[in-house]
C-alpha cells in the first residue's frame, strides 16, 4: 500500500522560534486559531536578548533556530521573534526548503485594515523600532498612513515579571505612551510579543476608542488562511467535545538555556508550564548536540 505523503505532510507540526518566552504569546494565538495543530517552539534563551546583536549574527542565529526545527520534520515555520523577522526572513527563506511567517507583516496588515483615520501608532523594543520594519511594512499596504513609533523596553520585565497589571505598569504605561496618545491614533501595534500580557493596561492607558492590534493573533489569522488555502491544515486529531489544552504533550518546547525559569514565567503567560520541555544546544554549522 502506498503511504499518503500529502497526508503524513499536513499531520506533521508547525514549528515556532522566538529568542526567550515572549513568543509564547504567538504559539497562544496560533493554538487558538488552529486547534488541531501540533507546535514544535524553540526559545534560544542562551543568547537573548537578539535587539543588541548585528544583523550578521541575528541572521546566523535565526537559520541555526530554523534549522533546528526543520530538522525535527514540520510543514510550516513561524518566526514568532520581532527582531528576526524584521532582520533575518531572507536569510530564513534561503536557508530552508518551507513557508516561512514573520509577525511584522501580519501585524502591520491587519492595522492598516483596521484604521479609519489612517494614523497608526506601534509600540516595540529599541531595536524593532529602529529596524523601521513596521513603518516600512505599514507603508507597504498604503503610504499615506501616517505612523508613530516608541520604545517600550521595561515592558518586557513586567511582563516576565508578572506585574502587567502593577501600579508600576500602569506608571510606567503613562510615560511610555504619552506621545502616542497625542498623535491622536485610532490604532496601535502591539510590536513585540510580550506587549499582549500587558494588554489589558496599554488599553486603560490609551483609551477604548484605539484598536489595539496583537501582532501574533494577526500572523495566527493570516497562518490558518495559508494552510487552508494550501491543504495543508491537519486532520482533526479528534472528533469528541473535549478541547485541546494548551501545553498538552502534543507540543514540544525546546530552549537553549534556563528551562526552569521558561517553564515558569510559561505558566504565566499561557496559565500552564509545558509538558514536554527539553534543554537543547545549538553550535557551529547548525550542529545540535543536547545539554
């Protein structure tokens, strides 16, 4: 009997890098619009943070990270790192024989199809926004939109901290989001992937009548159309009532460094740490030996 290759393809499962644990929001959105998949995620959490690093060495870690999951047989690969999708998705492309998402690309469509008022505002790290990807991105789908970017790097320890909704958050927030606020922008980007866990401040901040835009939920959105329009969705792994979980040991994380503190700060973000967790090290010419 001759095996169904188009079927092993789409049962095989969507692999996701990040440099630490704000990708984990990505594979939240992902897992949400696409229940029946499985997600194989690498957090290279031994050399982040990747906005310090030049481009040659981001780019050399971003093809090491997807090689890595290639390696481990997936359909699709997602690039759930702001910083290597607005520096490494050629060098990504060229280096593996799959769909590659970034997270700029989605995030920046999905707020030029949800501004009225054409006046956009994307918040990230230092490094996302001196890349201008967003801005460029943005202007891609419709030049006469006009963009404010900020900085927001003390986002990313509250959100690992767990203190999104502190009295410091909401202090830190004001000051952040000042500028923004007096650009008088109907939507905002939320350019890095630990801002969602600090959703829910970076609203009260800016007020309700700013649509917020969650650069993972967009990717997840536009990553469902492309399997679909692909057939390469995944077969329903189950035809009962019950839910897939989140972390359930159809998913395999993998990181580079620290797995106690990923699990952790995993736990706060999704509400449940992974079940299948492994240390892994990346070296050389994408060579992969385990700690």
């Amino acid at each position: 009997m001759i095996p169904n290759l188009q079927n092993d393809f789409r049962n095989l499962p969507i692999g996701i890098f990040d440099s630490g644990v704000g990708g984990l929001t990505v594979y939240r959105a992902l897992h949400e619009y696409l229940p029946d998949e499985h997600f194989v995620y690498l957090g290279d959490t031994a050399r982040v943070p990747y906005g310090t690093k030049s481009l040659a060495t981001v780019e050399r870690y971003a093809i090491e990270n997807s090689r890595f999951l290639a390696s481990h047989g997936i359909k699709m690969l997602v690039v759930a790192c702001n910083t290597a999708s607005a520096l490494a998705l050629p060098a990504i492309r060229a280096a593996v024989n799959l769909d590659v998402a970034g997270v700029i690309g989605p995030g920046a469509r999905a707020a030029v199809k949800a501004t009225k008022e054409k006046r956009i505002g994307v918040i990230a790290t230092e490094a996302t926004v001196s890349s201008g990807a967003y801005a460029q991105a943005i202007a891609k789908s419709d030049e006469n939109v006009s963009v404010i970017e900020r900085a927001c790097p003390l986002f990313v320890s509250l959100a690992e901290e767990g203190w999104a909704d502190s009295i410091e958050a909401r202090s830190i927030a004001e000051k952040y989001l000042k500028d923004i606020s007096a650009a008088n922008v109907d939507t905002l980007v939320l350019g890095c992937t630990h801002y969602p866990i600090l959703k829910r401040v970076i609203q009260e901040t800016v007020g309700q009548n700013v649509r917020l835009i969650d650069s993972g939920e967009a990717t997840a959105e536009e990553v469902a159309a492309l399997l679909k329009e692909q057939n390469l969705s995944r077969e329903s792994f189950s035809q009962s009532a019950n839910v897939r979980q989140l972390c359930d040991d159809l998913d395999h994380f993998y990181v580079t460094d620290a797995a106690t503190r990923f699990a952790r700060v995993a736990e706060r973000f999704l509400g449940s740490s992974p079940k299948v967790l492994e240390a892994v090290e990346v070296w050389g010419q994408d060579e992969l030996r385990k700690s």
